[in-house]
C-alpha cells in the first residue's frame, strides 16, 4: 500500500511508515492529480482548505481520503 500525505507531517509520515506502509509526502505547492496517481490511499493533515485541495485532486472513487485536523483547537 503506497499512501500520499497532502501535507507536511512528519509525525504522521513516521507511524505510517514505522507500520511498514510506503508513504509519500507532498507540499501543498505540488499537490496535483500526477502526484497521488499511484496512491491507494491519501491522507490530508491541515485544515478545510487542505482538506478540500486534497479531494479536488483524487480521480478516483478508489482512492479513500482521510482528513486529519492539525489543530482543532484553534476552532474551539
């Protein structure tokens, strides 16, 4: 499983790639479709709007997205 972060995180990258699973980090700059083509899976860490870039670059139904907020508690 290869799997495409949408955004710099390393503590994310280092437990997925600790759990044995090939991850991929992309800045927001070079987040495009080209870039997660071979992803199985992408994973956006950030807000809304890296969120949302995220999905608007899948081409795939196939490709799940997961969104992992970096920092909820500046929206409490």
């Amino acid at each position: 499983m290869q799997c495409s972060l949408a955004y710099h995180s390393l503590t994310q990258a280092n437990y997925i790639s600790d759990s044995g699973i090939k991850t991929t980090i992309v800045s927001r700059a070079d987040y495009t479709a080209d870039s997660i083509k071979d992803a199985d899976m992408v994973l956006a860490a950030g807000g809304d709007g890296t969120f949302l870039l995220a999905a608007s670059q899948i081409r795939s139904s196939a490709i799940p997205l997961i969104g992992v907020n970096t920092d909820p508690e500046k929206y409490v």
